[in-house]
C-alpha cells in the first residue's frame, strides 16, 4: 500500500481555463510534495454536450470520439508544459482517457490508482443555473472517500452558463 505521501493527486480536466487552473494548483502542489500527477479527461456522452469534440478532425472525419478527445489531451498537456515550465519537474506524470458519466469515471480512477487527492476547476456556478444544472464538481466533493480540492479560475463567470 503507498503511504500517503506518494499517492498521486489526480486532476480531472475538460481542457478548459478552470481545469487548467487545476493543473497549475496541483502541479505546484504535487512539486511541493514530491507526488506524482494523474490527469484525466472523460470522454462523455456527446449528447450531453452536443458539438464538444466536433469540428476536431475535420468536417468530414469519422474518427472515434476516444482518437478525438486523445488528440485534445495531448494538444492541451502541449500546450500546458510550454506556459508552465513548471510541468517538467513533476516526479512523474500520466495522462488518462475514459469513456463515460465524468463523476462515476472520476471516483472510479481515483480509487484505482488510489489517490490521495483530487484536485479540479469549476466554474463557480450559483444561483439557477446550479440549481438546474448541478455541479460536476460538487458531485464529486459529496462522493468521493478522498479530500477534493476545488480551484476556481480567476477569470468572471460567464452569466450564460
């Protein structure tokens, strides 16, 4: 069993500005404690947000939504290392790609990799829109047996979502 010093901090990520405040937060974090980063993203039902992968690949692509969301993370986690040079002195990094409800896939990673944490961005939504919406992130916050930090960005919200 790892001590819980070792154990990973997992970083679920929707390639948005709040999840890549996530990754900055536990990238310092996981530096700061020697641990290593697991970052995941969940390739959802497209009907749940229609258009997201689209337009990836092409207008005329029939690629797998998995090969799609694939090639986002690695253009993301690209990116992400060129804007924090930080990324490279991680002990150790993995990148992970399931298919699924995000909350369900999120608690089950990190149960499987058994993680001490899990570190994500949200939105910060209030009001109606929460209310009809709920929160990914507040899903996970009730579920999950581990400490969730959530890291909000600092950009405003935007009132439509």
């Amino acid at each position: 069993m790892k001590t819980h010093d070792d154990r990973p901090l997992l970083v679920p990520v929707d390639f948005s500005p709040h999840s890549e405040a996530a990754l900055v937060f536990a990238t310092h974090l996981a530096a700061t404690l020697g641990t290593p980063v697991v970052v995941l993203h969940v390739v959802h039902d497209p009907g749940e947000a229609p258009g997201f992968y689209a337009g990836k690949r092409g207008p005329d692509s029939l690629a797998r939504l998995e090969d799609i969301a694939g090639d986002m993370m690695n253009e993301f986690i690209a990116k992400f290392g060129e804007e924090h040079p930080e990324w490279s002195k991680l002990q150790s990094t993995q990148t992970v790609l399931k298919v699924g409800l995000p909350v369900t896939r999120i608690l089950e990673v990190a149960d499987l990799i058994d993680a001490g944490m899990i570190v994500m961005g949200s939105r910060g939504r209030t009001g109606l829109s929460h209310v009809l919406l709920g929160s990914k992130a507040e899903q996970v916050v009730r579920l999950s047996p581990v400490p969730v930090t959530i890291v909000k960005d600092d950009e405003p919200n935007d009132a439509s979502t």
